[in-house]
C-alpha cells in the first residue's frame, strides 16, 4: 500500500512569530516599557513627597523613595507584558498576509526568512509625474510598508484597516538587484534602491528605508545570498541540461550507424 506524505502545514507559534521581530524593535519596546516605569516611579516619589509637605513629616517622603523602585518594576513589567502580545499578533498577521502575496507571486517556499518593518518609497520616472501628483494626493508615496523576504520571493505590503495591499512581490532571480546607499555596510541612514523587471521588462524601482537599520542590513545580506544560491543552482541545471542533451545527440548519431 502506497504510503501517504503528510502534508506541509505552518503551525500558529507564538515563539517562532516571536523570534521573528527585529532585535531594534525589542529594544525599542523595552525603552517604551521603561520609560513608562520611570514615569509611574517618579509620579509616585511626587505624590508621596507632596503629601509628606502636607504631613510635614520625613517619613512619607522616604517611604516613596524606597518604594519606588517596586513601582518602577510592577509599571515597566506591566507595560512589557501589554506590549509584547500585540507586537506578536501583528507580526502573525503580517505574516499570513506575507505568505498570501507570495503565494500569488509564484514562491515555491513559503518558509518565512525575515520580516520587519520599513518604508518604501516608488521611484518614479519623469514621465510619470502624473502619477506621482496623484500617489501624493492619496497619500500613498510615504507609509510604513511591511517587508518580508522568503527563500525565493521578496514581498513588500502596505497595512490598511480592511487588510494589507500588495506593494512589491518579486522572485529572487536574475531580475531583481539592490544597491545601498553605504555599499553594503551599517548606517543609521542606511537605503536600499530594488530594482526590478517583469516577464514583460516593465521596471520598477522602490527605495526601502526605515527606523530599523540593522534588519535592512541582514535583508541585504540574505538577498544576496539567495541571489547567489539561484544563480549556482541555474547554472547546474544548464550544465544538466547541456550533457543531457550532447548524450541524446551522441545516441541518436550511434543509432544512425
């Protein structure tokens, strides 16, 4: 009897969507849930001093001093904890849309490699500038733009209240190419200009960029990979394909004889 394969499932896992947010963007929450706890220990240091002035006595005063590092703790925690689920599910949305585009795109793996938020930008060609007046009218030219990069397609996307919206979708081949701003290395004002053709050879060009300087930096360095790995593996199957077909000709040449 025939043995069935299991099919290719992708598990909602909290820790994997988790794993997936930018280091910058954790630190970033951390710095919100911080702050947070700073100002809730500092209120409470007010409050209690104010009221030991009332009192006039010491003792109210330094009871908020002490206590307020249990305050700054309980706060920050809190914040943390109310933070993090809602990045998670964004992510997870994110994700599942991500997934969506590339599959009408064409990927053939949907396993997600990166994803991160940025802001990309159309590059525009004079003879466009119709188009560019109304992007603008609409509001559409400069808008957080969720990228993410699978093992062979790269999908950029626009969140909107009803949904996201396509922006970029691309295979990673011989048809997409990316140039930084600072050749490949780390900046705070760090830019990527993609640039790509269709089937048709109709070009577009967008300019990513973002507050997250280091995951624009690793999208690099992996699309590159990938490029390279796509490459490798084009050229072994040409190599394939031309020794298959110089035996085919050295079989039907033996059959003529």
């Amino acid at each position: 009897m025939a043995r069935q394969e299991a099919p290719v499932t992708f598990a909602i896992d909290n820790s994997e969507a988790w794993r997936q947010v930018a280091p910058e963007e954790k630190f970033e929450m951390m710095n919100r849930a911080h702050a947070i706890g700073v100002i809730a220990a500092f209120i409470c240091i007010i409050v209690l001093c104010t009221i030991a002035v009332a009192f006039k006595t010491t003792s109210i005063m330094w009871a908020g001093i002490v206590l307020s590092p249990l305050i700054f703790q309980y706060a920050a925690g809190k914040a943390w904890r109310d933070l993090k689920p809602r990045i998670t599910l964004e992510y997870l949305a994110a994700r599942s849309a991500a997934r969506r585009f590339a599959f009408a795109e064409g990927a053939k793996d949907l396993h997600l490699q990166l994803l991160f938020r940025g802001s990309a930008t159309p590059v525009l060609d004079r003879s466009d500038i119709q188009q560019a007046l109304e992007n603008a009218a609409q509001n559409v030219l400069h808008t957080e733009t969720w990228v993410a990069l699978f093992n062979d397609t790269v999908v950029m996307m626009n969140e909107h209240p009803g949904g996201a919206s396509l922006v970029f979708g691309h295979g990673i081949n011989e048809r997409l190419s990316l140039e930084s701003s600072d050749n490949g290395g780390y900046s705070n004002t760090k830019e990527l200009l993609i640039n790509a053709k269709d089937r048709a050879g109709v070009e577009s060009k967008f300019k990513l960029n973002g507050p997250y300087p280091g995951a624009l930096a690793v999208f690099e360095k992996r699309v590159l990979q990938l490029q390279s790995e796509f490459k490798k593996l084009n050229d072994r199957r040409d190599e394939i394909a031309s020794i298959t077909a110089d035996a085919v000709e050295e079989q039907n040449e033996f059959q003529t004889f």
